[in-house]
C-alpha cells in the first residue's frame, strides 16, 4: 500500500516524502478529533464505578 501511494504521488522525493508527512498528520487530526471520541462513546471508558 505504500509502495502504491509512493508511486502515485508525482514530483521528486523530498515532495512526496512531504505529502507523507501532510497525510500522515491529516490522519492523526482526524483520529484525535472525530475518530478517538467515538470510539470512547461505545466502549464506556468513562464510566467510574467503585
């Protein structure tokens, strides 16, 4: 998969290692934003119980 994604980014190297990287945080964003507080909806982490 990142062999694909490193051949069908155009441009030289340091241009696609920097898409990588703007992908890579993209994700990270969209986890700790959107994915992470759904996820803690379902599993009921925050429940306190003694």
């Amino acid at each position: 998969m990142y062999g694909l994604l490193w051949r069908l980014i155009p441009g030289p190297k340091w241009f696609k290692a920097l898409v990588c990287l703007a992908l890579l945080a993209g994700v990270i964003v969209f986890l700790f934003k959107i994915g992470f507080p759904w996820f803690v909806d379902y599993m009921g982490i925050n429940d306190i119980t003694l």
